[in-house]
C-alpha cells in the first residue's frame, strides 16, 4: 500500500515535469504546426543558462527567468531566421532542427563539459516534508505538482481568453485569411515559438533541481515530449496533461513493481492509444 | 602570363609533392583507433578517456618502435550496438592497426566478439569491465590491461563487515552487465562472510528518476549498496537525499568516481564517509601517482579535480599499446604476432601499482579500498583504507570452480 502511494506520487509528481516540457511542444507542434525536434536542446540551453544565472546571482528564482529567456530568445531567432520560411514543409523543418540539435549538443558539450550540475534549491524547498501513510516526501516535488498546474491555468486562459489567444487559434486555423485582415503572422506565431521556447526552458531549470542536467538528456525530453503530445492528441493542451500523467505514472508504476520492463511500458501506451485512437486520447482530425 | 604559368604549375608540383608525402607516410605510420563515448549517458567518462589518450601519446610524442603514431577518435554512445558500428568504422574504412576502447561492460562484450572476426588486428579494451568478456570464450587479439568489475570490489565485502558492522544490505544497480558483475564482487565476499544481500533491485540503465527504487528499500537494512552508470548516479544520490532515507550507503565504483565526485550539486554532502573501492583511488600517498596527478592537472587545467578512474583505464591501455609497440620495434608484420606476444608478456609499473596479464589476456592488478573524504581545497576524494594487492579475475579462487560458478545475473550469486 505505501509503495504504491509512493510510486503513484512519485508519477504524479515525474508527470508535472513531463507536462511542463510538453506544454511547450504540444504549443509549438500541436497548435502551430512548426516541427521542432531542437526542443530538447532548448530545454539543455535553457537548464545551462539558468545555471550560470544561479551561480552569478545565487538566486533560484532568477535562474528560473533567466533560463526562460534564453531559452525564449535562441527560439525566437531559430524561428525567424529558419523555420518560418519553410511553414508547411514538414521533412525541412524537421532536417533543419535535427541539424541544430546536433550542432547545440556539441557547442554546450564544449561549454559545460561533460560532468553532471544541479542546482542549490532555497533551504525551504529542499528535504522532506511529513506525510501521512508514507512517512516523507521530497517538498521539491510538491512544488513540481504546482508549477505544472500554474503553467496549465495561464496557458489556458492565454489561448481561450485573450485577443492574443484568438490570434493564435485564428492563426492555426488559416494562417492566410489571418494576414488578409491585417494581423501580422510572422511575428505572431515567433512569439507563441518564443513562448513555447520560455516554457521549455523554464522546465530545464525546474527539472535539473529535481533531477539534474547532463548532456544526452536533450534526446531523453524530445522523446518524452513527443510520446506525452502523441498520445494526448496534437494541440489540446487537456490532452498533453493527461499524457503525461499515463507516461509518468506508467513509469514510476513500472520502476517500483516490474523494472527491468519499466522502459517500454509508456511505448507500449503509445502504441495501444494509436491503435485506439490514431490522434491521440483528446486530439482531432487536422 | 609566365608567371602565372609557372605559379600554377608550382602549385600542382607542391600539391602532388604534398600528396605523394603524405601517402609514403601513411603507410609508415601506425594507425590507432580510440572508442570512448562523447554521446549518451557516459559523456563525462569519454572526454576523460580522450585526455587519457592524449596525455600518453603526447608523452610519447605520438611515436613508438620508431615508427609515428596516427590517432583517429570515434565516439559511441555506451550501448553495445553502437560501439559495433564505430569499431567496424575504424577497422574497416579507417584501417586503424589498433583498437582501443571501449568505455562500457556491453560494449565491451560485442567488440570482443567483433575482434574474433577481425584476427588480425590488436583490441585493447579502455574502461568496459564486465566479467564475461575475459572470463568467458576470450578472443586471441582482445586485452584488458584493467581489473575487471568484480575485481574492482576486492576487499570491499570484507571491509564493510568487519570495520562497518553491516549485516544485511539491500542492492540498488543498473540492470546491465557492468552492474551485475560488480555486485558479484561484493557480493562473494560479503556472503562469504555470513552477510545477507536481502533485496536487490534493478533499474533500468538511463533511469533518471529512482524515486520509487528508493520507496522499494526494505527498513531493515543495515546499509544500500548502490551501482549506476555515470551521471545517473548522480540523480539516486540526490533523490535519496531528500526522501529522507537514513541507511548508509555503500558505493560501487562509478558512484564514487571523480566524474560524480566532481560534478556541482548539493548531492555532495551526503558521501562523505562511504566506502567502496577501485582499481585506483585519487588518494593514494605514493611519489609515482602524485606526480602522475601533477601531470594531468597541469596538462588539463578544464579537467577534473584528480584523474578519474575511466582516465586511467584508457592511460594504462594506451600505455601498454606504446610499450609493446616499443618492444617489438613498431613491427606489425605476420598480421601483429610479434607484437600481441609481447603484450601478454607485459609488465607494467603503473601509477597505481604492477599490471600484468593473466592466460586470458585479463589483468592482474592492485586494488583500492577508500572511504570517501574531503580535501582541504573542499574537493572529494577517495582516501585509501586498504591496498589488495595482485587481485586476479577469479578473486583468488581455483578458476574451474569460479567459472563453475556461471557469469553474473540478475539471480547470480544470492544470498537473501
């Protein structure tokens, strides 16, 4: 019964992660259609530079920002200047950003080295905080499960209850008609890129403190996140959050009660809900 | 006009000049391959096997049996398969002469059985120390100039018995042929001894979040024998750190490596005082191993704090390479016979103490007990508890009733 309980906090808490990194994705891939597999790279730019921020100014919640805005703005400029002229040629876009994360995991491979960093947590959120049945758990990991509803909450109400949001659906919707009546697209969707860029490099600084940041995770988050936004449907941002809860509770579930199949138990998810549904739990016909 | 004329045809001259030069030298030099991993979860591990390379052959001064050494890099990502296709990469398209690596236990296993298709050229393993590789159907051209996994825990059992108390402990490892053959090695001590391992789980390689291998841990305990690779272990450390657990920790060989012990995070207060053991140990008091420290940080001021163990393993093999090529004076003829029976019969006085080979090509060599400690620069580092000396891959038992015994697994040995 406890290991249970734990395992099961343990994929709730795994999910919010899993959701942070996604919601960027689902944003960027799901509703714009831009396909960026540079994704994990910008979570590595994002955790690094938060990690220079950190050590520069020993603030947690700077690093934060400061990874968000990295993140944001190496995204923006990938965008501008690669991916918008290509909108609609999936196979170049796909090329171009596989090429880049090469070329990122090198350069920060030459920057930071190889060894492992974390980040020092403020005394408050570091250690365990009493529970009932299991004894403890890690008060970082409490925090994760609220950020991600956070990251939820504002993400909806941008894209249902804004003008900016409109924009945006209007934008994936027809792109051209949007232009006609005046609205500046390029810039549009490089902002909602931007956005999408923040969120991920926001998740590398949370999820470097909860686990922590090494070259090759890059691949490791692109996987994740495309596994979460495929199963969940492409765009529906409901369904990146119940995709990533079924990813991560499958493998906490899985690492605590059968580990040597832990691996491909989410793979075995993604391929029984295509099965199922071929868009996805929540997802809709392009 | 003219000048122009002649300018070009200067050109062609110096470029066909150039050519034919650098086609007499190819054929003179001796071509090495080193596969380390730059790629995956052991990116630390490969830029340390890299430098290990480069510190011994700039020592050299990329020459040996009088002949100049050609060095070509290739980087695999720790998994078996992958290692393959550089190892057939360098052989094949590269003609490397000599293969050095690679990092990993799985690797290990399939470049050895690469090298029974390859009989004329020499394999050296660099850091890869699953038991099997030597133990089990060896190839006639692969040598492994490091102490296996098992080896590497040699009076590691005992110690924490004896000096620590333990009883009953509970094993966390990667579920892969490194970590099985390295909780064997402590495991045929400490169950020697009347010790029970009673809970061992098995995590996936590449796991990141160990949260719940951690809630599996059984209270009664005395002490957690953990063995991951490279920067994962870093993860259990931290996630260990803050679920509260409170049972000590005993460290398989990765675990307190320089590449963990070097690495930032507030993991770092929890290790101090933990024991585990190695082929070599950064604390070791010895005039030969400082001045090899002295070296490395003088040559590598972005490196690490002291030599890593993987740093080492690729030295010593790159050393050996060098020396046997010295020995036989750069002569590789009749498809390298000369050249692979002076390996065997190599001895060789390294940092860390006297390798020699055993009939398997497998090393014979010193090994370290430490306990974790801080310098006073603030740095980690192992300091040395005990030196076992000469350990050899059946860890001192007649080799028909140790092979007997069957290769690691999950299941092999228990003791519960």
């Amino acid at each position: 019964m406890k290991l249970l309980l734990l395992a099961s906090l343990n994929g709730i808490t795994l999910a919010a992660l899993y959701f942070i990194v996604a919601s960027g994705f689902t944003l960027i891939f799901g509703m714009m259609r831009v396909v960026n597999l540079a994704h994990g790279s910008l979570y590595l730019i994002g955790a690094y530079l938060g990690h220079d921020v950190a050590a520069l100014s020993g603030s947690f919640p700077l690093a934060l920002a400061g990874g968000a805005l990295g993140a944001a703005l190496v995204g923006m400029a990938i965008h501008y200047f690669l991916l918008d002229r290509y909108q609609g040629d999936d196979l170049r876009q796909a090329l171009v950003t596989i090429g880049l994360s090469i070329i990122a995991a090198d350069l920060l491979l030459a920057r930071y080295g190889g060894l492992s960093y974390q980040f020092e947590l403020p005394e408050m959120f570091y250690g365990s905080m009493p529970m009932p049945i299991v004894g403890g758990y890690p008060i970082f990991r409490i925090v994760l499960i609220g950020l991600a509803i956070a990251v939820y909450l504002a993400l909806w109400l941008l894209v249902q209850r804004t003008r900016f949001g409109i924009m945006i659906r209007a934008g994936v919707d027809d792109r051209h008609m949007l232009g006609a009546i005046g609205v500046n697209v390029p810039l549009i969707s490089t902002l909602v890129f931007g956005l999408g860029a923040a969120l991920v490099g926001f998740a590398g600084v949370v999820g470097s403190s909860a686990l922590s940041i090494a070259p090759g995770e890059d691949a490791r988050y692109l996987l994740s996140s495309l596994v979460v936004v495929i199963v969940g449907g492409m765009g529906s941002l409901p369904g990146a959050a119940i995709g990533a809860l079924l990813i991560g509770l499958a493998e906490q579930i899985g690492l605590a009660y059968f580990p040597t199949y832990s691996i491909i138990l989410s793979f075995v998810i993604m391929v029984a809900v295509l099965a199922w549904r071929p868009y996805g739990l929540l997802g809709r016909p392009a | 006009m003219l000048s122009r004329k002649l300018r070009c045809l200067a050109l062609v001259a110096g470029i066909t000049a150039g050519f034919s030069i650098s086609v007499s030298a190819q054929s003179t030099n001796i071509r090495i391959g080193g596969l380390a991993t730059l790629d995956g979860p052991f990116v630390a591990l490969g830029q340390e096997a890299f430098r290990a390379m480069e510190m011994a052959f700039e020592e050299a001064n990329y020459t040996a049996g009088g002949r100049k050494i050609d060095w070509i890099k290739e980087s695999s990502d720790g998994r078996p398969d992958v290692a393959l296709t550089k190892a057939r990469k360098l052989i094949e398209q590269d003609k490397v002469d000599i293969l050095i690596g690679p990092m990993s236990g799985g690797e290990g296993l399939a470049i050895k059985e690469y090298a029974k298709t390859a009989p004329t050229k020499t394999f050296v393993n660099g850091f890869s120390a699953a038991q099997e590789t030597t133990l089990v159907s060896p190839a006639a051209n692969f040598f492994r100039f490091g102490a296996d996994g098992a080896q590497w825990q040699a009076g590691l059992g005992n110690y924490v018995y004896d000096t620590k108390g333990y009883r009953n402990v509970a094993v966390v490892a990667g579920d892969y042929s490194f970590g099985y053959t390295q909780v064997l090695g402590f495991m045929s001590e400490f169950c020697a001894k009347g010790g029970k391992v009673i809970e061992k789980i098995w995590v996936p390689n590449g796991t990141k979040d160990f949260s719940s291998a951690i809630a599996r841990i059984p209270n009664k305990a005395d002490a957690v024998y953990i063995m991951m690779g490279g920067a994962d272990s870093i993860n259990f450390l931290t996630q260990y750190d803050q679920s509260g657990a409170k049972q000590p920790l005993i460290l398989g060989s990765n675990v307190s490596d320089q590449t963990v012990l070097s690495a930032k995070g507030p993991f770092q207060r929890r290790l101090v005082g933990l024991p585990s053991a190695h082929m070599v140990a950064d604390g070791i008091e010895d005039a030969v191993y400082k001045d090899y420290v002295a070296k490395y940080k003088k040559r590598f001021p972005d490196g690490l704090s002291s030599p890593s163990a993987p740093f080492y393993g690729y030295y010593v093999a790159t050393k050996a390479v060098l020396a046997g090529l010295n020995q036989v004076a750069g002569d590789l003829s009749g498809d390298q016979a000369k050249f692979r029976a002076a390996l065997s019969k190599l001895r060789l006085d390294m940092p860390a103490g006297q390798v020699s080979l055993d009939e398997n090509r497998q090393a014979i060599a010193n090994i370290y007990v430490t306990e974790v400690a801080r310098a006073p620069d603030g740095s980690l580092y192992n300091k040395v508890v005990k030196v076992i000396p000469n350990v050899n891959q059946t860890l001192g038992q007649p080799r028909e009733a140790f092979v007997a015994r069957g290769v690691p697994s999950r299941d092999n040995p228990s003791c519960p």
